[in-house]
C-alpha cells in the first residue's frame, strides 16, 4: 500500500489517541483502532510476524522485510502509541485522582460513539449476532464489577499480565489498563514506567509481545471466517464497559497499600443526582458531547482512503 508522509502522520495521530486510551482504566485501545479504520490491518500485520518474514530477511535483504513486516505503518502506529502511553498515564493518574467525574464523563460519550460506529459494520443481523451481542454485554459487564487483587511484584507474574492485558488492549471495549488494575500490576508498571525501572519493563513488554504475536492470529481468524459474529461480539464488549467509565460511582471498599495509601477496590454505579459530593453535571455532559464529537472526527479519519 503506498502511503504519504502525511497518512504516517494521521497513523501516528491514531496511535497517540490508542496509547491515551490504554493508559486509563476503562478504555480501550482497541476501540479507538476500530473507530479510526486500522484495527483489521492492524491485526493482519501482527500476525503476519512469523518465521516466513525472517526467512524473507535473510533470503531478500532488510527491504523485502520490511516491506513484507508493514514496518512503516507499524513505526508510525507504535511510536505514537508508547509516546502517549508513557506520558499520558502520569496525567491519567493525576487527573482519576483529583478531576475523576471529569475524565470519566469524556470517556463514556467516546464510548457511546464507539457502539454505534461499531455495530453499523455489521451487515447481516441473526440470531447469532444477537447472541454473540448479549455474551460479549455480559463478560464486559462482569469484568467491569471485579475488584482489584492489590498488588504484586512477582516479574513471572508482571510477565503474564502483560500477555493477558495486551490481548484485552487489542480488544475493543475491554481495557488492558483495568485488566492490569484487576490483576494488581497496573501501580506495579505505572511505577516502574515513573522510576524508570528498566528490568520491570522489559519483562512486562516481553510479556505482552508474546500475548500479542499469539492473539492476533485468533482474532485474524476469526475476523476471516465470523466476521458479522466477531463485530457483535465487540459491539457487545464496548457496550458492557460503559459501566466502568459511568463517572458518578459510590465506593463500597477501599484498599490501603504499605505505605498507607487508599485507593478504591470495590465500586457501585449511581444516579448523579444521588452523589455525595459535586456532581459537576453540567461540565460532565459537556465532555460527554465532546467524547462523542471526538469519535466522529477520528471516523472521518479512518473513512478517508
């Protein structure tokens, strides 16, 4: 595919929205790829990294491979995705603790947007779409109502939930960074990204490389052979989120770590007409027109060939 200098620029511009969404709890990246036209040929060319493109390196030159890699649209992709990644999770952090209603309200309009523009591509409804709707609704759902496992610095552990969060990265509707939260490595990472801890990160990367090279492949098939089944089933992922990025939310348990820090374990949604504190409505539905208005901009990116 021939591509200008400023598709790369649009490509890496997804990339920075992608990283920003996996850097907060409750949104996906995934869902940002779909939205903005390359999360099918973002799967495609992760699962094409087999032994053939290595062969290829060593048969035809650096050229072929990269050629073959896609390697100027993942350069583009992922550059945009760590910059923004790395740095937005430092403000992501700031901003859920002291601006929470805020954040989350911007979010859940970008999040209603998604559901729309991701159902619409499903061309033939069934019974089995509609199935595969109400499953993905469901397990959305129930992952967004489990509580955090604390914390664990185990590097066999950071490892694995580096495998298991890339996948539900990739995943529209499902969020790696929540799924880091729920298995206790998301303050494990956000630290050693802050200290810069170069052990701990490459462990988590090498894990999330191998999740990912191995996923990819399932989500390419099935994309192959259930297309119209896949979308609903992530349709339904997106849809059953929205609980998690609901900004007004009453706090059931708390966790406190060793150094005295509490943080929230355990959270119900409610009406925010029955919030304790300032509900801040009117600013929140401004940013949830501004969430929503903000997937239409990304969609008319992604339409344009």
């Amino acid at each position: 595919m021939q591509r200008s200098l400023r598709d790369y620029l649009i490509i890496s511009f997804k990339g920075l929205a992608m990283g920003a969404a996996d850097a907060v709890p409750g949104v996906s990246g995934g869902t940002i790829a779909f939205i903005s036209g390359i999360y099918e040929e973002l799967i495609t060319t992760i699962s094409n990294i087999n032994g053939s493109l290595f062969k290829t390196l060593f048969s035809k030159g650096f050229k072929a491979f990269w050629q073959q890699a896609n390697g100027n649209f993942l350069l583009a992709l992922l550059s945009g995705i760590v910059i923004s990644f790395v740095s937005f999770m430092r403000l992501a952090k700031y901003l859920l603790e002291h601006h929470p209603i805020l954040i989350w309200s911007f979010f859940f309009g970008l999040i209603v947007a998604s559901i729309y523009f991701v159902g619409k591509q499903i061309t033939k409804w069934n019974l089995v779409t509609i199935i595969a709707l109400i499953i993905g609704t469901g397990i959305a759902f129930y992952i967004s109502k489990l509580p955090s496992l604390g914390t664990n610095d185990n590097p066999w552990f950071l490892f694995l939930a580096g495998a298991i969060a890339i996948c539900a990265m990739i995943l529209p509707g499902i969020s790696g960074s929540f799924i880091l939260i729920i298995l206790g490595a998301y303050k494990t990472l956000s630290d050693a990204i802050h200290d810069i801890d170069i052990k701990k990160i490459i462990i988590f990367v090498t894990g999330a490389l191998v999740g990912l090279l191995s996923f990819s492949h399932v989500l390419k098939w099935l994309f192959k052979h259930y297309h119209n089944v896949t979308l609903a089933l992530l349709t339904g992922f997106i849809f059953g989120s929205l609980n998690k990025v609901w900004p007004w939310k009453n706090t059931l348990t708390w966790h406190t770590n060793s150094k005295g820090i509490k943080s929230p374990l355990l959270q119900e949604s409610i009406s925010p007409l029955n919030f304790a504190g300032e509900s801040q409505l009117l600013y929140a539905i401004i940013l949830m027109l501004l969430g929503f208005l903000t997937i239409f901009i990304l969609e008319r990116l992604g339409s344009k060939k």
